[in-house]
C-alpha cells in the first residue's frame, strides 16, 4: 500500500512540474551542426519527464525479470538441497539396516545435489567403516581434510586408522593436530595420554597434561598423577646416567602422588645405589608409617644387606610406629623365619590367626612349622587351610580387570595408569595377567 502511495505522489509531483512548465513556457534556441534550433521550455521539460518515466519503466521491468530468475534459482536450488539432505536421510537409514548397496546409491545422489562434499563424505566415510574397507576410508579422510567443514573428522578418522593399525606415531601426529584445533573432544585427551604411553614420549605427556590443565580438561588429582608419571619414567631412564637427577625426578614425582609405592620403591633403590642410606632409612620409615606395603619388602631387604644389619632389626625400626597392623607384622614375621625364630615367628602371627585366616598366613605357619617342627601333618595341615584363606592384594586393571604381579604406567591391557591395589575377585583374574594387548580404541560415547 506504501509503495503505490509513493508512486502516486510521485505522479502528481511530475504533473504538478509539468503543468508549471506548460505555463512558464519559454522560447529557447540553440545551435545543432550549424542548425538553429527554436522550441519552449516546456516541450524540453516534458520531454525530459517523458524520458525518465520510460527509464523507470524500463528499470521495472528489468527488475522484474531478474526477480522472477532470482526466485526460480532459489526454487531449483532449495528443491536440490531437499532432495540432497533426503538422499542423506536415506543413506542413514540404510547403514542402520545394514544395506551397504542402498547407502553408496545414496552416497552419489548427494554428490550431484550438494557442491560442498561435506555430507557425502560422511555418509562414505561410516559407509566404508562398517564395510571395513580401511585403504578407501584412509582415501576419504585424506579428502576430508582438505574441507574445512569435515577437517576435524578427518584427523579423528586417520587417528583411528593408526589406532587400529597400531601406528601409535602417526595416530599421535593427527590426535595432537585435532587437540590442538578442539582439545574438549569427548575421551580425546584419555586417548592421546594412552598413546603416550605406548610411545613412551614423555616430554609430550607435560606438553599435552599442562594444556589439558589450563583448559580445565582434567581435574587436579589427574594432573598430579600424570605429570608424576612422566616424571618416575624420565627418572628411570636417567637412573644409568646421572643418579642426582634421578633421585631429583623421583622428589618431586612423590611430591604430586604422595608415598605412592612404586614410587617410593624406586626412589628407595636410586638413594641406595647413591650411597645415602641414612636418608633411605628413615624415608622407609615415614612411608611405612604413612602407607605399609607388602611391595616394599624388597627395599628393606636390600637395604638391610647394604647397611649390613639383619633384616629383622630393621624391620623392626621400620614398623616402629605401625606394630600393629597386619603388612606390619607379616614384614616382622618373615625376618624372624629369615632368622630361624620359630617361637618369635610364631608369637607374631599369633594374633593374625583367626577362624579364617588369610591365604599368606597360613603359608608362613607352615614354613615355621617345617623350621620348627618339621611335622607333615601339620604342615599339610596349614597348606591345605591355605586353599581356603583370602587372596592377598594384586594390581589389577580397573579397565580390562586383568591382573599383574607389579605396577607399571602402562598396564598389560594397554591403558595407561589404570592399575588399582586391590583383593581379587578370584583366581581367574590371577591367570589372566598373562594376557596383553598393544591395542588403542578411541572411544566415542
């Protein structure tokens, strides 16, 4: 309604100019190729109205046309993106009913819709993955990243690729490039820290940990954890290189992850080859005063043969502050059947032997018994208890539930720092540490 009120303005200002010019009308003359022409004002200003209403009439339909094209482009091309997220749609549900033929139809439809590759890549791309034609998925991933709309899944693609094919290098190149571009990627930092420890490239497990901090990817405990284990790694490789450093290395490894046994066992072994036994006593002490681990043992025997003192008075100093608990008094009983004190050994499990005591248990009552008695039947007697007694700890994997005799970053199922002191369920997981993978899955939920 505006517009043609304007138009009619318009109108009525032009009659209104040229019924004014009709009346102001003028003679006027001028030269044209030695022609003098005479004519009024007026015919000039009409002439003048007359020629702009033929541009403006002109125009109008120029525009006309070019909008009428304009809506039949936009027609075709809404009607070809229609039908190309269609055939998408489709090829979708084809995967999902695992109608391969059906999904690659649909996969070259979209390509003569779409001039961006982006959904047909995609659609090709989980195509050949539940084929499981990995040579032409590695082709389209190559493809994928050179589109910047699919760029991201095509470095998760070829991080897979390597993943499966167990090129933990190249898996790690791409994984790094997509953290670098978007490090908040669901379990995308659990996969590279995995990766990490298959390589053993612990200067990128700082680099990748103190990114992952500063972007509040992982909490504080995961990042004092990890950053501790590039530090007790790096620490047991320079161990045949610069002992000083690696008793540095282990300070502060125990300084994230307090008197953690590993730890504290390897740090033990580095002051003891570095001759300082005094601070390697009374370390022992406070750690097992803080936390009494079986695991420790070797230590105190090793130290205990280094300061050239029995086994059982250092271990008596080292339990001088936790006689009492259980790791305790099993340390103390093995160095008196070390010492041949039967009655003392005895006297010491004492108390441990209750209605069902533990598998460790009866197996030290009866090597005191065959010390000190050398009685079959009572021996038989305290092996056979053994079979029914509870399990001592184990480091099992909280992932794969597989079990190991001694900790390591990298357990034997292939995960990193995924082992736990913990009983076992039953005898299946004990057997089941033979078992090892090198594999990597980047999971996706």
């Amino acid at each position: 309604m505006t517009r043609y009120l304007l138009i009619l303005f318009q109108f009525i200002f032009l009659l209104i100019i040229a019924s004014w010019a009709i009346k102001k009308s003028q003679l006027v003359s001028f030269t044209l190729n030695d022609l003098v022409v005479t004519t009024s004002s007026s015919v000039l200003i009409i002439g003048l109205i007359i020629i702009i209403l033929i541009t403006l009439l002109l125009q109008r339909i120029v525009f006309f046309f070019k909008q009428t094209a304009l809506k039949y482009r936009i027609r075709k091309e809404r009607v070809k993106y229609e039908r190309g997220y269609n055939s998408f749609l489709l090829g979708m549900v084809a995967l999902a009913n695992k109608d391969y033929k059906k999904a690659i139809l649909e996969t070259k439809k979209i390509s003569k819709y779409f001039k961006d590759e982006s959904l047909s890549l995609l659609l090709k791309s989980e195509t050949l993955k539940i084929e499981k034609k990995f040579d032409e998925l590695n082709s389209v991933y190559e493809i994928m990243l050179k589109n910047p709309n699919t760029n991201l899944l095509g470095l998760r693609g070829l991080m897979e690729q390597n993943l499966r094919a167990q090129d933990f290098h190249h898996a790690f190149i791409y994984g790094e490039k997509l953290f670098n571009l978007n490090p908040k990627i669901d379990k995308l930092y659990d996969t590279l820290i995995n990766i990490i420890g298959k390589t053993q490239n612990w200067q990128k497990l700082f680099q990748i940990n103190d990114q992952a901090a500063k972007l509040n990817i992982i909490d504080k405990t995961t990042y004092a954890e990890n950053k501790s284990i590039a530090l007790y790694e790096i620490a047991k490789i320079k161990q045949y290189s610069s002992e000083n450093e690696a008793i540095k290395l282990m300070e502060k490894a125990l300084k994230l992850r307090e008197y953690f046994t590993p730890y504290v066992s390897l740090y033990i072994q580095l002051l003891i080859a570095g001759k300082k036994l005094l601070k390697a006593k009374n370390y022992l002490n406070k750690a097992w005063s803080r936390l009494s681990h079986p695991e420790l043992k070797n230590e105190i025997k090793l130290l205990s043969k280094t300061l050239k003192v029995s086994y059982y008075e250092l271990s008596k100093y080292i339990t001088s502050n936790t006689s009492h608990t259980f790791d305790s008094k099993i340390l103390l009983t093995e160095s008196l059947i070390e010492n041949e004190n039967w009655s003392a050994a005895k006297k010491q499990l004492s108390s441990l032997l209750e209605h069902k005591p533990q598998k460790e248990v009866c197996l030290l009552m009866a090597k005191i018994e065959e010390g000190d008695t050398n009685n079959p039947q009572k021996i038989n007697s305290w092996i056979s208890r053994a079979n029914f007694g509870k399990l001592n700890k184990i480091w099992i994997c909280r992932i794969s539930n597989i079990s190991q005799t001694e900790w390591a970053s990298v357990s034997k199922g292939g995960y990193f720092n995924s082992l736990e002191w913990e009983y076992p369920i039953n005898n299946s997981e004990l057997t089941s540490s033979n078992l090892e993978t090198n594999s990597i899955e980047y999971i996706d939920n």
